[in-house]
C-alpha cells in the first residue's frame, strides 16, 4: 500500500523492519517493483533488483523474470531488454522472459527487436517444444509486419521441422489471412501443422475457415469430410459452418448433398430459423432452376409443413409448380404421387 501512494521511505522502511521478523519474500519485492513501475520509476526498480540480496531475497531468473514482467507490462520494454544484457552473465535468462519480451514485441509490432530476442532463445534455451507461447507470439509479429504470411510460414516450417509449434492464437490468424487472401495451399500447411499438436484443439471458427478455404479451392470431398468431423472433434457447427457448405454445394449444383445440410440444418435447433428459411429458399430456387421439379415441390412442401415460410418471390414460382405437379400427375395418371403433395396441389390450382 505505501509504495502504490508513492510513499517509497516508508515503504523501505517496513522492508527493512520485514527483515528483522524474517517476513520478506520474492512477493514483496514482486510489489515493489510494480510500485515503481506505475511512478514511473524504472531507475529505481532495476536498484531496487540489485539491493534485494541484501535484504535476504535471491536475485535469480525467477526474481529477474518478475521484474520484467513488471516493467514490459507499462510499456518499457527497451529498459528491461537494456537491462537483461547488463546481468545475462550472471543470470541466464529462461523461457518465461523471453516470451514476456516477445509479447510486448507483438503488441508494438517490433519485427527486428522480435527477430532478435527469436534468435536469443533459440542461442540461450536451445529448441523447447513446451516454450510454444513465445513462438505463438513470434509467428504473429511475423504474420503482421511486412513479410506477412509468406514469412511467418517459412518459419513456421522451421519450428515444425524442430518439432516446435506456436499456440492457437497464431493458426486463427494466419487461417484468417488465408481466407482473406485465397491462399488455399498455405491454409492447408497451417491445418495440416495444427493436426499434429495435441494442445491445440480447433474450435468452430478454425474449421470455419479451413471449410471456407476447401471451398475456395473446390475441393467438396475434403470441405465435407472436415465439416463431418467437428462432430467427432466435439466441436458444435454454427450458422455459419452450415451456411458455408451449403451455399458452395449450390453452388457447385450437388443438391444431393445440399439437401443432406439443409435437413441437418432443419433438424439442428441452435441454427437460428432465418438461417433455415434463406437456406430453404435458396435450395427450392435452385432445383427449380435445374426443372427438378418433384425435388423442388418436395422441399416446399416439407417448408410448408414446418412452418418454414416462403419468400414471396419464391412462392410465387412454386404455385406455377404445383400446378405443374398436379397437372402431371393427373395427366399420366400417377396414382402413386404422395398424398399431402396431391391435396395441397389441388388447392393451390383451385385458388
């Protein structure tokens, strides 16, 4: 409390009196360093690092990674770096630190200042698999300055060929990009990459835009297969993950299939009903379009029937098929046409 008021002789003060009663600890100094910070004192943290031996603390790489910690937080991050140079003899740094420095380097976009200390790891600590959150934010800086993509992927193969891996932060984002750019083969990589990391676990946007890419590429098979497994990746598809397959298989005119999404869309009570209805709408228009005309009765039908509504555009070229479909069946005498289709058919024409 008396160094958050700036009260830093009185806060000596009850240090050196915690002393005398054997109460000092790493967390003591870990709140004098965080009083300084925020005074904007950094000059007296790093004293305050040097004189904590005196006082019976260890000034070792836990303490030192406290004091960064503290310091990188309000945004001076060259003063710790400056710092770190001047005891990296006596104290090696670890993983931990540099991936507090990294992170500040990715939220001020320092790409040289990130390849530096990138380098200083892998120079200090070796290749650590488990160090995967200093790669996670290397990868971003990355992916955000002037290499972009291209740059981040290249080391992104080197950490894999290391087997290292960077966290989820970075496979959404550079997913992202890949759907923003196109850039199907390099999505591919990323998943790929990802497929092989236990600790990271796709979630419903990550396989929103790997499905977005496969459809990007026209690859239906590989966009069905992966939307097929969020259900064994206990991953729950949203409007969007429908929407997406489905507008591509229309697209691509395999209503087959589209019908298949539609029905799951339908049956799956978190897609929201306007979702359904635009969903619908498309799927009647389009085989309606192609003159599949029994198919395109059938789903109106089964819309009518949900209370799923018709656009009215929509509607107004289905009458023309139902009557169609009746006129048919009552030409060549279909006995076998379904009955609702039939009864709702003669009401239709009779209005």
């Amino acid at each position: 409390m008396l160094g958050k008021h700036c009260l830093f002789d009185a806060m000596w003060d009850a240090i050196k009196s915690m002393k005398q009663e054997g109460m000092l600890s790493l967390a003591t100094f870990a709140s004098v360093f965080g009083s300084y910070v925020m005074a904007d004192k950094v000059k007296d943290v790093l004293e305050a690092f040097r004189v904590m031996e005196q006082y019976g603390c260890v000034a070792d790489v836990v303490a030192l990674t406290s004091l960064f910690s503290a310091i990188c937080r309000d945004g001076k991050t060259a003063d710790a770096r400056d710092f770190l140079n001047t005891v990296r003899s006596r104290i090696r740094p670890d993983a931990d630190m540099y991936a507090i420095l990294l992170e500040v380097w990715e939220k001020e976009q320092h790409t040289v200042n990130a390849r530096e200390t990138f380098d200083d790891i892998v120079f200090q600590t070796g290749w650590d698999p488990n160090n995967f959150s200093a790669y996670d934010s290397f990868l971003n800086v990355l992916l955000n300055g002037s290499g972009g993509l291209k740059e981040a992927m290249k080391f992104s193969v080197i950490l894999k060929g290391k087997k290292c891996y960077p966290g989820i932060r970075f496979f959404k984002a550079a997913l992202k990009e890949c759907v923003m750019i196109g850039d199907v083969k390099a999505g591919k990589l990323l998943w790929d990459y990802m497929s092989v990391q236990n600790s990271c676990k796709p979630d419903v946007e990550l396989y929103y835009s790997i499905i977005y890419l496969y459809t990007f590429g026209q690859d239906a098979d590989r966009a069905r297969i992966t939307f097929d497994e969020m259900v064994f990746k206990g991953v729950f598809r949203d409007c969007e993950s429908y929407n997406i397959l489905f507008q591509f298989l229309i697209k691509i005119r395999n209503f087959r299939e589209a019908q298949q999404i539609f029905t799951e869309m339908v049956k799956n009570e978190f897609v929201p009903m306007h979702a359904v209805v635009e969903a619908g709408n498309v799927l009647v228009g389009g085989l309606r379009d192609l003159n599949r005309v029994p198919e395109a009765v059938k789903y109106a039908d089964d819309m009518f029937d949900r209370g799923i509504k018709l656009a009215s555009v929509t509607l107004a070229r289905d009458l023309a098929l139902f009557r169609f479909w009746y006129y048919t069946c009552y030409l060549f005498d279909f006995c076998d046409a379904p009955a609702p289709q039939r009864a709702r058919a003669c009401l239709l024409v009779h209005n």
